[in-house]
C-alpha cells in the first residue's frame, strides 16, 4: 500500500537534570523545543515510551496530553517490546488498557545496537519485526496492528484523512487568494508591449479609458458634470441681475447720451441716435457675465479632466503619460474655451448691432395712450422726457437679457462641452500617429518597482493555480 509522504521530526528526549558538561538551562531549552513543534496544529505526534518502562512517567505522554488535549493528533508508540522482562508483556498498554488514546497504541520492534553494528538493513529489520509480532503468542494476535510498516500505513492514513477534511478551507483560501492576485495585477495594469504597434496600442487604449471617464463625468454616471448646469441656472442668471441698468440710465446719463448723439441739431421726432447709444452702453456690460460663464465652465472642465485622469487606473502606471494627457485635454479646453468666449461675446455684439424694431414701433403706440402724443423741440429734454426714454431703454435690455440668459449656455454647451465630449484629445492622437517606438516608450516608463512586482505576482498566481487544480482534482476524486 503506498503511503503520502511525511516529514519525520526526530526529537530529543526529555531530560530531567543537566548532566556534566551540559548549561543549566538544558532541561527547559529541550521541552521549549520540543513544544515549539509539537504545538503546531499540523503536527502528528509520536508519542515515544518505552513498553518496559511506567506509562504513569511518560514525558512524551504528559507534554501530549498539555498540547493536544483531545488526542486528535497523538499516536502512542511502545518500543523495545522484546526488551520487556520475562513473564511481563505489553498487552494492557497495546490494547488501551493501562493508558487509553484515542487512537490505538503501536508496539514496534527496532534494530539493536548489534544489528546496526552488524549493518543488518531495514529490510532485513523489518521481516523480523513481523516474525516477532506473529510468533511471539501474547502478540499474535495483534500482530496485524503492529510495526513501523503499520505505523507508517496509519500515519499515512490519518494525514490523508486531515488533509481531506481541510479541502474545502484549502480550496477556499486558494480561490481567495487567487481572487487578490488577479484583482492586484488588473490595478497595476498589462505588461508593455515591445513593439511600437503594441506600444501605441497600449497608449491608445490608456486615453480612451481616461476619455471615456470623463465622458461619464459629464453625462452624470459620475458626479461633476451637474456644476455646469448650475452656472447656467444660478451663476449666470445672477450676474445678470447685479447688472446696474439703472445706474447706466439714470437721468444724468440719459440726458447726456442724448444730447450727444443729437450733436448741434436737436431731434425732431424720436432721439433713435440716443437710444442706439443707451442701449449698446448697457448691453455692452452683458460681456462681463458671459465671460464669467465661459471661464466658470471652463474651470468646471479641467477639474473634470484632473478628476477623470486621477481616476484612469492605467494612467497611475504611466506618469509621463499621465502629464502628456493632461497637458493635451487641457490645451485642447483652453482652444474651446477661447472659441466660446469669442462666439459668446458675437452674440452680445449682435444684439448691439441690430435693434428689434418691432419693440420700439409699439413705443408711438404707447405714447398716444398716455394722452401726450407729441411734444415741442424745445421741451424734448425734460425730465418727463427723458424719463420715458429710460423706461423704454430698460424694457429692451431686459428683454435682451432674458433671451441672452438663454443662448449664452447654448454657446458655451456647443463650443465647450459637446466640442470636450468630441475631440478632447483629437490633437493629441494625431501626435501620436507620428511618434517612433522610442518616443512611444518614454511614455511607457513604469517604475522599475512595478514591473517586478508584477512579475512576481504572475509567478506566484500560476503557482496558486496549479495548486488550485491539484486540489481541486483530489477533491472530485474524493
């Protein structure tokens, strides 16, 4: 019957008194040691008495018995039998009787002395060791359970036994462990490839990742993207509002501006020079705010960009392409940024320049309401007047500013956000296109520290694996 393989330990004997020679502190040097082996929960013990000494006195047995309390581990084994005194055997000791274990005592016959001098081999030992067994009649009957060929039988026996009953928790630890190599390799990223194609590849892959993180700031898989809309539905509004329209129509500036645009000859019917001059100096204030909001959502961008880049696993691994990427979205933010601010600003210059007529065709129409249609050159500049000017100038800035409040973020979206989520790093690949693998590679430059770390953590997941399967197979077998 072949039997598992095992690692005997073969310790000293308990030593009661430190002999001549010998430190004092032998006697608890030797049991510390002893214990330091037999104290592990793996380990078998052979608990060693000789049959023609008292069980009562057995070191072996007493340490045993502190270390494994229960037994499930202890085998007791009687030795030098045939040494035993004529007229005595061991039978009670073998058979439980004058000291019972869990598991059944072991009687084994060894080579003397003279046989070890007379080079007799373990063949040899062990033919003799069955005769005596079988032909010595207190014994014949437990011949079957006796001898080291017995000994190692249930040995072998019971550590398949235990190793059986720790599969499930071995297969577990295993999975487990399998389970955080493969989750620790997938965060230090893919070994670099060699060639320039797999190099750019690589790079390729790295910034469509971090594109599409960024991506998924703006369309709310991720937070962030929800600032934009606030300065579109908070920020915008508000400096729309501290806007001082009033202060730029008071009625030291109304007269003012009017008397201006009129030059040496008064107006004769409507001062459309001065209302041009009244609201082109209060729209022109709107750029103020819509500046404010082009660089707001722009400063909205490149936190993103700085968050989606943070969050690029592979990006981490690379620090020279980490810089480049954020260098490229960045630069590309800062063209958008100033095409939006250039094409937000054309829409408040076109308001500036071309005035909604049918606003102030409706004005002669008000006028007569009042009662007072028509009024004397001479008096075009009282304070009625001029007052009533104001009011008309203020009704059509507000009016441009509630339609401003509305196509200024349509701008900004178009010029800024849609133009981010498009072709944020569209430049940037174009570079890429002309690199040679060397440049590629000063892209690639992973740390030393990381590259080995990941060589050993595939070494050591293979190696898991293999055991998986091993165990896995016993199992099944099982």
């Amino acid at each position: 019957m072949p039997v598992v393989n095992l690692t005997l330990i073969d310790l000293p004997g308990l030593t009661k008194v430190a002999v001549e020679g010998q430190s004092d502190s032998i006697v608890a040097d030797i049991e510390n040691m002893v214990r330091a082996y037999i104290e592990k929960p793996n380990c078998i013990i052979l608990a060693v008495s000789p049959a023609n000494q008292d069980l009562a006195t057995s070191d072996a047995i007493k340490i045993s018995r502190e270390v494994d309390p229960k037994g499930e581990r202890t085998f007791g084994v009687l030795t030098k039998i045939d040494l035993m005194d004529k007229g005595t055997d061991a039978v009670d000791m073998l058979e439980g009787r004058a000291y019972k274990l869990q598991f059944p005592w072991i009687g084994v016959v060894n080579r003397s002395q003279a046989d070890i001098n007379k080079n007799v081999d373990m063949i040899a030992a062990r033919r003799r060791e069955k005769e005596y067994f079988s032909s010595t009649p207190e014994y014949r009957h437990l011949a079957s359970k006796m001898g080291s060929e017995h000994l190692g039988k249930v040995m072998s026996k019971h550590l398949e036994a235990v190793i059986k009953s720790r599969i499930p928790g071995l297969q577990s630890l295993i999975n487990k462990t399998i389970i955080d190599l493969e989750s620790e390799l997938s965060r230090l990223g893919k070994p670099i490839a060699t060639d320039a194609g797999g190099k750019l590849y690589m790079v390729m892959e790295v910034c469509r990742t971090f594109d599409g993180i960024f991506k998924e700031h703006l369309d709310g898989v991720r937070p962030g993207g929800d600032k934009i809309y606030n300065v579109f539905d908070n920020q915008l509004p508000a400096a729309l509002k501290r806007l001082q329209f009033d202060k730029q129509l008071s009625m030291d500036n109304v007269r003012k501006l009017i008397t201006e645009a009129d030059g040496y000859q008064p107006h004769l019917i409507a001062p459309e020079q001065g209302y041009r001059r009244l609201i082109e100096s209060s729209l022109i204030s709107i750029k103020g705010p819509a500046e404010a909001a082009v660089d707001a959502v722009h400063a909205i961008l490149k936190d993103l960009v700085h968050k989606s880049i943070s969050e690029t696993a592979e990006l981490k691994q690379y620090p020279s392409l980490r810089v480049e990427v954020n260098g490229a979205a960045v630069e590309s933010l800062e063209r958008m940024r100033d095409e939006s601010k250039k094409a937000t600003l054309q829409l408040v210059e076109m308001e500036c320049s071309y005035l909604t007529v049918d606003f102030f065709r409706k004005l002669p129409q008000d006028i007569e309401k009042g009662g007072n249609p028509t009024h004397s050159i001479f008096d075009r500049y009282n304070d009625s007047y001029l007052r009533r000017i104001g009011s008309n100038v203020l009704s059509y800035v507000n009016m441009v500013c509630a339609s401003l409040r509305n196509s200024i973020p349509k701008s900004v979206v178009y010029c800024q956000v849609r133009e981010a989520k498009r072709s944020l790093l569209d430049h940037f690949f174009t570079d890429l296109g002309k690199k040679e693998g060397r440049q590629l590679g000063t892209l690639l430059d992973e740390d030393p520290a990381i590259m080995q770390r990941r060589l050993s953590l595939a070494k050591r997941l293979e190696l898991y694996r293999a055991a998986q399967s091993e165990i896995d197979s016993v199992a099944w077998s099982k």
